[in-house]
C-alpha cells in the first residue's frame, strides 16, 4: 500500500519535471518561508512643456548678439581699415668690413651687444701701418728741407742780381769817364799838345768800360734768370712735398682703417670676426642693427593705395607678440611695384597675358619711444591696418608718389 501510495505521488510530480520545473515547496516549507514582495513596474517619465527650446534661444540670442557687436564695430570701425599681411619689419642695417688687410689684433663686442656711435668693434695689427707713416713723415721732412734750402738759394740769387745792378752803375760810370778822356785827348791831338799814344791809350780804355758794361748787363741778366730757375725749382719741390704730404695724409688713413668702429648705434648681430683672424679689404665683420630707427614695408594691393596716403594712422600687430597694439604712420609710398625692381621684371608685351594685381610697397615709421621698447625686429612679420578715416597729410600726398 505503501508503494502505491508513493508510486502515485510519483506519477503526480513526473509531469511537473517533465515539463522543465522544479517540484514546489511542500506546505510545511510554505509556511515557513516569509513572502517577498514584488516591485512595482515603473512609470515612465513626463515629458519637460519646454524641452530644448530655451538652449536653442540662448544660443540664438548669443549669435545675435556677437553678430550685432561685429557688425557695429564693422560699421563703425572695419570697413575703413585697410589692412595686409603681407609686412615684414626692416631697418637700415650697417655691414661692417675691412678697409686694409691685417691680423686681427682684438675684438670688443659679442654678438647681440649694444654699442654706441664710435664704440671699438675690433683691431687690425697696425705695426706695419704705423712704419709707412713714419717713412712717409720722413721723406716729407726731408723734401720740406729741399725746399727751405731752395728758398735760401733765391735769396742768394736775388742778392746777385743786385750785385750785377751795382757792377753795371759801375761800368756805366766808368765808361762815361774813359770817354770823357778820351773826346779831350781827341781834342789835344789836333791841336798837336799830345801824343798820339795818349790818344791811342784814351781810345782803349774807353772801349774796355763800354765792354764792361755790356758785361755788367749780361751778369744782371744771368742773375735774374737763376733767380727765377730757383724759384721753378721751388714750386717743383713745394708740388712734390704736397704729394708726399698726401701720402702721409693716406698712411694716416690706413693706419685709423685698423680701428673699426660702430658708425652708429646699435646692436651687433652676425658677428664673423675672432682674435688671429687674417682679414682683406671687403671681408664683412660683423652688422649694426639700429634698433631705434626700425620700420616696417607694407606690400599693399594696387587696389587698396586709393584709399591710403603719407600721415595716416597705422596700427601695427607683431606675430611674436599679438597682446600689443603698436601705432605708427604712412611714411611713404614707393614709386614703383616691387615687381618693377625684381631681377627679372615681368614683361607683358610678349605671350599671353594674366593679369595678376601687383603690390606697391608701403613704408611705415613708428617713434623712437616705441622702437625702444624692443617687440620691432627687423625679418619679422606683422600685420599692418590703416586707418583711412585720418587723411594724413593732404599737401605730400602726391610728392610721395
């Protein structure tokens, strides 16, 4: 009876294991074990009344509003600039070369030094310099002795001349008496009271004073032509002492060529000269940068120079520092494009023909207060924005171009 019973519990709970599930808790289990309760399903979200639409209006209102400060700085700002990219800093920068060849004896700066006009750069061993000054100073002394000796010489000869005046009054004299006796014993021997040996020596001697005067006049006229052969000579030593004076004045010049000095002030860049470095005429040293005198060319479009003229307001922004508003002003406009001064200007006569717009370039100065402070470099780029509203200077307008 026992096994029925459990063999018919069995067939009772076959089907439930046979249909995948685990055979229930008896009754005593089920009273037991606590009940869990079951969560409730959740409930799904309301909607926001607005949803997206106050973001979308916030950034609307945003556009607008940038859109509405752009415009009225456009309006009331941009649309009179006339502005490039295409401007590069410049400076009138002093190449330092040798004037006379040499071992170079010292230098005195480093690279990126600051020097004042006049400032010692470097040294060229000047023994050799210093000796053709001394040979050039001694052959000048001595032809300057050539000619105080030449001038002493004129003296003498002046003298002479004045000697050969005296020897002529002398002669003239004497002549005037021997015939003087001799016109007497002319006379005496006619009337037979002297001899005619007397007459004959009267004769004689008042040929001899007529010959001595023709003498005396001769001396005078060899006195006077050296006086003047001495004083030629005199010129032609005083012109060859002034050619050696010229070339003490160029040994003298050589010799201050082995100082090279800053011409103006300024920084030293590209420095190439050291100690023991042989150097000839030509051979660059080293470069003066003036800081203070910096500017700026501005290539502008041919379409943009209507519009711009010397004394307008130029606001100047460095790329290396773009926080700094630097002011400065239309200097100049260049006469030509910069195509016109290229190495190969483009000729248009020829071949077919694109026209592309040609740029002018614009120079702009800025004060030294401002070139001091150091943001101008020559080589850098800037960007450059005039303003057209300010109309320079009317009268140099048309001067410039």
């Amino acid at each position: 009876m026992a096994y029925r019973e459990e063999f018919s519990q069995g067939d009772r709970t076959t089907p439930a294991l046979m249909e995948g599930k685990a055979p229930g808790p008896s009754s005593a289990d089920a009273v037991a074990q606590p009940q869990v309760p079951v969560a409730a399903p959740a409930q799904p979200k309301k909607k926001s009344k607005f949803g997206k639409k106050p973001i979308l209006l916030a950034i609307l209102g945003a556009a607008l509003a940038f859109g509405a400060y752009e415009g009225n700085n456009w309006w009331t700002t941009g649309r009179f600039m006339v502005s490039t990219d295409d401007a590069y800093v410049q400076a009138d920068i002093t190449i330092l070369s040798a004037k006379v060849s040499g071992y170079v004896d010292s230098v005195q700066v480093t690279s990126n030094q600051k020097v004042k006009a006049g400032d010692l750069i470097a040294k060229i061993d000047d023994g050799d310099y210093r000796l053709a000054l001394q040979s050039a100073q001694n052959k000048l002394a001595t032809q300057q002795s050539a000619v105080m000796r030449i001038g002493r010489q004129i003296d003498a000869a002046r003298a002479s001349v004045a000697q050969a005046q005296a020897q002529i009054t002398a002669a003239q004299a004497d002549a005037e008496r021997a015939e003087a006796d001799y016109a007497r014993q002319l006379q005496l021997s006619q009337s037979n009271y002297t001899s005619r040996a007397t007459l004959e020596t009267a004769k004689a001697e008042r040929d001899r004073s007529q010959a001595n005067v023709k003498s005396a006049q001769a001396a005078l006229a060899v006195a006077q032509a050296n006086v003047e052969v001495l004083a030629a000579q005199q010129v032609e030593a005083e012109r060859v002492s002034a050619e050696q004076q010229t070339d003490v004045d160029k040994a003298q010049r050589d010799l201050s060529f082995t100082e090279i000095r800053a011409p103006v002030d300024g920084v030293i860049g590209n420095k190439a000269v050291e100690v023991g470095t042989y150097v000839q005429p030509g051979n660059r040293l080293a470069a003066v940068v003036p800081l203070s005198s910096v500017h700026v060319d501005a290539n502008f479009k041919e379409t943009q120079l209507s519009s711009l003229q010397p004394g307008q307001k130029v606001h100047v922004e460095v790329d290396a520092f773009p926080d700094h508003d630097i002011v400065g002003t239309v200097e100049s406009v260049s006469p030509a494009s910069g195509s016109v001064f290229s190495l190969l200007p483009p000729e248009n006569a020829t071949g077919n023909f694109t026209k592309i717009v040609q740029r002018v370039p614009v120079r702009v100065t800025v004060t030294p207060e401002v070139a001091q402070q150091g943001f101008l470099r020559p080589g850098l780029s800037v960007v450059v924005k005039v303003d057209t509203r300010d109309h320079g200077d009317q009268g140099s307008k048309t001067a410039q171009r």
